[in-house]
C-alpha cells in the first residue's frame, strides 16, 4: 500500500511539474529567447508548432493529475480521518484553479483542433492566466502537504 502511495505521489509532482514548469519554461525563456532570434513570420509559426505540440502531450499530464489526484485524497483521507475545515477550503482552491486550467486547455484544444492550416501565433492563448494558475496550484499544493 505505501509503495502504491509513493508512485502514486510522484506521478502526481512529475506531471504537475512538466505541465507547469513546461508552461513557465515556455512562457518566460523559449518564447522571448526565439523571438529575439528568428524573424516575425518564422516566429509566429514556431510558436503555434511549439504551442500545438505542446498542448497536445499536456493531454496526458493532465489526464495524469486528474487520476492521481483523486488517489492522493482518498489516500489522505485515509491518514488524516475527517478533513477539517481550512483543509477542505485550500482542496477546493486547488480543485477551482485546477478545473479553471483544465477549462483553458480544452478551449484551446478544441482551437487547435478546429484549424485547417496554419496561420501562425503572436502569442500563446492564455499564457498568462496559465501561469498564474500553475502558480495557485503550487501554492494550494503547498499548503494542503502542511495543513492539519
């Protein structure tokens, strides 16, 4: 049981960390980086490449978090018995930023999918409110592992 736990627990941090730090590694050093380097065009159509490919491997971190997040509390409900109220309150934080995340994603999965050619991206679709919600999640994450 504690073996399934602790593969469990790690398939949980290594998809959220590949699919936020991916966002932010995306966000704030390739996508100012290739801009300084490649021509506006050729820039625009990296970017939606990159974007495109992007989005569609996050599928699967994401279907992974869903997945081991729902293990990770019932097996903490095992341990800790009763949530108590503040930890309720910071699950459902987490739960609302994580559902607001997974909302994004497949509005621009469905762009994506919708495309018949490609036109090329100025700038990443949600790219801020991802980030900022990967970092509410972090947060909530957080806070939930020192909560009692």
């Amino acid at each position: 049981m504690n073996a399934l736990k602790v593969i469990n627990f790690w398939i949980h941090l290594f998809s959220g960390f590949s699919y936020i730090g991916g966002g932010i590694f995306f966000s704030l050093f390739l996508s100012p980086i290739a801009k300084n380097y490649i021509n506006n065009s050729q820039f625009q159509l990296f970017l939606e490449d990159l974007h495109d490919r992007f989005q569609k491997i996050s599928g699967l971190f994401i279907t992974l978090l869903l997945l081991t997040g729902g293990f990770n509390i019932h097996f903490s409900r095992l341990a800790r018995g009763e949530f108590s109220s503040i930890y309720f309150v910071a699950l459902s934080f987490k739960i609302l930023f994580f559902g607001i995340l997974l909302t994004h994603y497949l509005l621009i999965l469905k762009m994506i999918l919708g495309k018949e050619q490609k036109t090329g991206l100025k700038s990443i679709p949600f790219q801020q409110t991802t980030f900022v919600l990967g970092l509410l999640i972090l947060l909530m994450a957080a806070f939930l592992k020192y909560l009692p």
